[in-house]
C-alpha cells in the first residue's frame, strides 16, 4: 500500500507560463528506477487532489523534480504551479511503473520519443550510465507544439556535448519554425524518413524505441514502427516498441 511522505518545494521554476518543474525535498531517502512515477497530492477547498508525475532527477539526487505542464480546467496541476518554496505537498510511496531500461531487450540502438512532458522519464533514464553502457546509440527525440516547450534544453546539450558519438538530440517543433528542430509530428517524420535521416541512423530490428506521451503518438508511431518490422515489447514476448500513456 502506498505510503504519503510530506515534501518541501525547493524550487518552482517557470520555463514558460504554463511549463514548470517543480523541485521537492523529502525527509527521507527515496529510491526509485529511473523510468517510474509517484503520486504528487494536495488539499484544497476540502478536497484531496492526486495525480501520477515521472521523477525527472537522477535515482542518486536527493531532491525529487516534475516537468508539469498546467492543465487550466485540471484539479491539480494549477494548485501546483502556484506552489513556492517551502511549501508543503504530498509524495507517494514506493514509486511505481515499468517504464524502465530494466524492461528493454538489447539492441544496438535506443530512441527515446517523447511529446511533451513525455520527456521526463528519459531526463531520469541519462543521468544514469545504463543507457551509455547497453547501447551503441542513443537518439533523444522531443517533440512540442512551441520552441518555448522545449525544456531542460542546456542540460541536453551538455550530455551530448560529453557523449557526441553516443547520445543524439532532435527536437520536433509542430506550430512554428525553429532552428535545429524538425516540423511535424513523429509519427509523419518516421513514415517519410525524415527523423532517420536527422539522426543520420536507421530504425531496424536491432532498434529499441520507447514511447511516451500523448496517446495519439503512441498509437499511430506503434503502427509505422509496425510496418517497420517493429513490434511491441511485452514481457510475455519481447519486441522492439515499449510504451507509456501520460494520460
């Protein structure tokens, strides 16, 4: 059963004005996989407001952080942009999900695909060496309706600018141009070859691709990657394509 530890916001920080990540401090050590999700909870108004967020930081970081996008009609996540530092709010315990390495096959390249907030697991995923020490390739893959959205953008860098020859970053921007980015959505980019050839790389059977984000993404990517000879990965029969619904 899960437990409530009460957490202290060290920091709010606005990359624009509905994108945040919120930084909480817990009283005790927290271990998790990088990949998993807690429970994040408030009271307001005589309601318990709860909702699941992927841990951004890295498992050893004894400060636990969310990219959180605020959702205006949502119950908690305008509570939760309005949070500031040292204030209190809920965090479930033991994390939970299988949105994990430790539930890929091998293959010679990983693409991390995400949408959005999508991109908060995989943050997690590369201040670890797992990813470095399993694959050849690393393609992070990030895709947002605005420039503005693309988050934790100097800390990317920096992992790539330390791992050129391993770790690649393409970021997709679908409602403006932006320099550096691709325009469209990742499932038109695999289709017309577009995000391969970006990456300079091929999606083969000897791919492992992870998906997370928005549902349509992950439904129509699943069915090009399909077509690709690429399968979805379940425990009962390993593949190629490991998901994860943000909602």
């Amino acid at each position: 059963m899960a437990q409530w530890l009460t957490g202290e916001v060290v920091e709010n920080y606005a990359w624009n004005s509905e994108l945040f990540s919120l930084r909480v401090r817990v009283p005790r050590p927290f271990e998790f996989v990088a990949g998993q999700f807690v429970r994040l909870g408030l009271a307001a108004d005589g309601e318990r407001y709860q909702r699941a967020y992927s841990l951004v930081n890295a498992p050893d970081d004894p400060v636990l952080e969310f990219l959180i996008n605020r959702v205006h009609d949502g119950d908690l996540s305008p509570l939760l942009h309005r949070l500031t530092t040292g204030q209190a709010l809920q965090v479930s315990q033991p994390p939970s999900g299988f949105f994990t390495l430790n539930e890929v096959p091998a293959g010679e390249s990983l693409w991390l695909m995400a949408t959005g907030t999508g991109i908060g697991p995989y943050l997690s995923m590369l201040q670890t060496q797992i990813p470095f020490e399993r694959f050849d390739r690393i393609h992070l893959v990030h895709a947002v309706r605005y420039a503005a959205d693309l988050a934790y953008q100097k800390q990317i860098q920096a992992w790539v600018d330390a791992q050129p020859q391993q770790l690649h970053y393409q970021p997709i921007v679908s409602r403006e141009a932006c320099e550096g980015a691709l325009q469209g959505r990742i499932p038109a980019l695999i289709t017309s070859g577009e995000l391969e050839q970006a990456l300079g790389d091929t999606l083969t059977t000897t791919s492992q691709v992870m998906l997370c984000g928005n549902p349509e993404m992950i439904r129509d990517a699943k069915d090009v990657l399909a077509d690709k000879g690429l399968a979805k990965n379940l425990r009962r029969k390993p593949g190629n394509v490991t998901v994860e619904h943000y909602w």
